[in-house]
C-alpha cells in the first residue's frame, strides 16, 4: 500500500518538476527576445483595473510571457539588453507588490525591479531605440464631458512621442505576440479541453433541467455552476441563453425571459480555466422535442457544419472554410440566413487574435453556422419565421487533420431529444 501511495504521489511532481524546468513564460520571454533586433523594444502593461472592480482579467498578452495576474506591473524586453546592477538583462519585470513576482521563475536574461525604477530606464531608452511594440490596455477613448471632446489616449500618446523622440517608430504588439499565441503548446490545449469539458458538463445540464416556462436565467445558472464546481472561475464571455425570439439577437445575454412550449433555446456558452476560454454553442427546443420545421433547419445547419469541419487540415485557409459554408448553405437556397462569421480563433481571449490566415497544427478554432429567420423578414418561408439555430464546435487543428474537443456535447437530433426526456 504504501509502495503504491508513493509512486502515486511521484508522478504528478515528475510532471512538475519537468515544466517547471522548461517554465513556460520565461521561454516565451526568450522567444520574443529572439524575434527582437538591437533597436526595438516590447513594453507591455498589465490591466489597472480598481480594487473593487468585479472580475480582474489581466492583459492577455502581458500575461502570456509572465503569468502574473495582476495590476500594476510592467514587463519590459529589450534585445541591446539593460544595465542592471553588474549585468545586463534583456527582460525586466517591473513590480508594485513583491508578492506579485515571487514564485515567477526568472532565466538568465531576466530580472525583476521595483516599478519606480520604470521611468529612468524607459527614459535612457527611448532616445536610443527606434522600434516600440507596445500594449497598453488602459489607454482608451476618453469624453471630455465639458466640451464633448473625444481624446483617444492611444492617439494622444503615439503625438506626443512623436515629438519627443521623431526616430521612434510606436506599433502595438498585437500582432507581433498574437503570432505567437496562436499556436498553443501542449499545455495551454490542456487548459482549453479542461475548459471545454467544463462546458460540456454545463449544456449537458442545462439540457436536462431545459422544460417549457424554465426562465432563461436557470438555465445560464445550470452552465455556471459547473464551471464554478469545477474551478473554472471565470466565463470566457458572458452566457447567452437565447429563448424564442431572443435566438435571433446574436450577442444576447440578458438572459430574462421566461420560456414557451414550442421554443428553441440557443446556448453560447464558454468557461474559463487557468486564462483559457472554451466556446460551445446547442440550439435545443425547450420541449424536448423539436418540430418539423426546426428539424428542417436544425439538419442543414448540422450538415453544413459537418461538411466544413471535415475539411480541417494544416494548410487550409480560413477563407477557404468560410467560402465552403457559405456554397453549402447557397447549396441549400438559405445563404441570405447566414448572416455572421464561421469560425474564430480561441485561447485566453473567445475571439483570439489570428495573426495567420492559414491553418496550422496547434491552433484552435470554432466552426459556428447559423442561419436565423425573423418575423419581419417578408422573403423567408413562413413555417420558419421566428426562430434561429447555431451549432458551434471547438476544434483543434492536428498534424494530420482536427479534434473536435468539444464532440461531448450532444448535437444529433436524436441525441438531444432522448437526453432531454
Ligand atoms: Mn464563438
């Protein structure tokens, strides 16, 4: 027993031990470092968000080369390197709190300091580089009440720099991180099917709770409640529970009606676990039963979403996806109802940023075809008015082809209906 008990409590630290020698966010550091020339720069700035603000969701970027998940700091990589003491350091995180940085594993390049040491060193900088990748999130539109003046901060400061230092060239690091961050590593894909699996859980939930006059809200409650039993602690957006007509409101999350016999409800839902984001989409009827009509669009939305994703491979361009969707719904004469992209990328951010338009492996992807016929639409058949369907899967592009991370979730008509009795 106790032979047993120890090699148990082994693996897990094997595990450990090996990804912490090989930390993740002090590689992505280095791999940034060695995208740089001696002349540019990458300052990214955590979120300031005040204490009493609801959830803090730190600057994706900045989190992805340091891990930390709080405000008031500042990482700072620069390829020349900066006098530091003795030694020249090539990253630099900037602290308010020591707590923040402790447990941050630092390689020989890098090197952490107080926030107040930011400005002497940003201002020797700045006159000598002439390249700044910069994120800065606080930086928005500012009103000015009085006057109704708008000051985009971001515009104001790329001015003024301008002035100050006429050789510096200000460019966001969004593109030049996002490249980066399109391709997951092995262990952010674990945090996105954590996620994903999360989600399952919670439509899965929802589906069995889901009976004509449940209000919108039980059933949002039902899918957050998994993600919160299972530690996912934040949603990757807010949950749209969309019930008769609110399916056809493609970013719904009032989620306060109370729903009718006859209705389909469409369930966009998404946690969010260690930073990553999942983003599944059911479309039920609230009756556990669909009817003719819904079957009708229910099986070409499906089938159109097959087809598409059974294209997935390396190579494969985005467009290529999205033309393929549109054909097939064209195909099918309701080209006109499908009025919203196909498919995203996913990672920290549920639409995260593509740098690429060409699938690679690694990447994840959403495949989310709709079509959606309103009331007031004079064209659209009768029998289909008033109703909307989305199916969306998350989807890991392979070597060879995809996983669908999130094929747990019931999406056969079949399926749903013998879940739902
Ligand atoms: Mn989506």
């Amino acid at each position: 027993m106790r032979k047993i008990a120890i090699i148990t409590m082994l693996l897990p630290l094997a595990g450990w031990a090996q990804s912490s020698l090989t930390d993740e966010f002090q590689a992505r550091r280095e791999k940034v470092l060695s995208m740089l020339d001696t002349s540019q720069v990458v300052v990214l700035k955590a979120i300031n968000a005040s204490p009493l603000a609801n959830e803090y969701i730190q600057d994706h970027n900045f989190f992805y080369l340091t891990g930390i998940n709080s405000p008031a700091n500042t990482l700072l990589i620069s390829s020349k390197g900066i006098k530091v003491g003795a030694k020249y350091r090539n990253s630099i995180i900037f602290y308010s709190d020591l707590d923040d940085v402790k447990n941050i594993k630092l390689g020989q390049n890098d090197t952490i300091l107080q926030s107040a040491e930011l400005r002497a060193i940003f201002s020797k900088l700045l006159p000598v580089i002439s390249k700044l990748y910069y994120s800065a999130p606080d930086l928005v539109l500012v009103n000015d009440w009085l006057t109704d003046k708008a000051y985009f901060m971001d515009r104001e400061m790329k001015n003024r720099m301008k002035t100050l230092f006429p050789n510096l060239k200000l460019e966001s690091a969004d593109y030049f991180i996002g490249k980066l961050r399109s391709i997951k590593s092995e262990q952010e894909i674990n945090y996105i099917r954590k996620a994903t699996n999360i989600t399952v859980d919670g439509l899965i939930a929802a589906m069995r709770l889901a009976k004509p006059k449940v209000w919108e809200y039980e059933l949002q409650a039902a899918i957050e409640y998994e993600y919160t039993r299972q530690g996912a602690m934040l949603r990757g957006f807010p949950s749209i529970i969309g019930s008769g007509l609110n399916n056809l409101i493609l970013h719904y999350s009032d989620n306060t009606r109370q729903t009718q016999n006859g209705d389909l409800i469409v369930m966009d839902v998404g946690a969010k676990y260690k930073g990553y984001s999942s983003d599944i989409t059911r479309t039920i009827p609230v009756s556990g039963r669909f009817t003719d009509a819904q079957k009708e669009i229910y099986s070409m939305v499906l089938q159109v979403q097959k087809e598409v994703i059974a294209m997935i491979k390396p190579g494969l361009s985005k467009d290529e996806l999205e033309k393929a969707a549109r054909n097939a719904f064209k195909r099918l004469g309701y080209e006109s109802y499908f009025i919203h992209g196909l498919s995203h990328s996913v990672g920290l951010d549920v639409h995260d940023f593509m740098a690429e338009r060409v699938l690679r492996p690694g990447m994840v992807i959403t495949i989310e075809p709709g079509l959606y016929f309103s009331p007031n639409d004079k064209a659209a058949p009768e029998r289909f008015k008033g109703f909307g369907v989305r199916i969306e899967d998350i989807i890991l592009v392979t070597e060879n082809g995809y996983e669908i991370l999130s094929k747990n979730a019931p999406k056969e008509i079949e399926e749903i209906e013998r879940l739902m009795k």
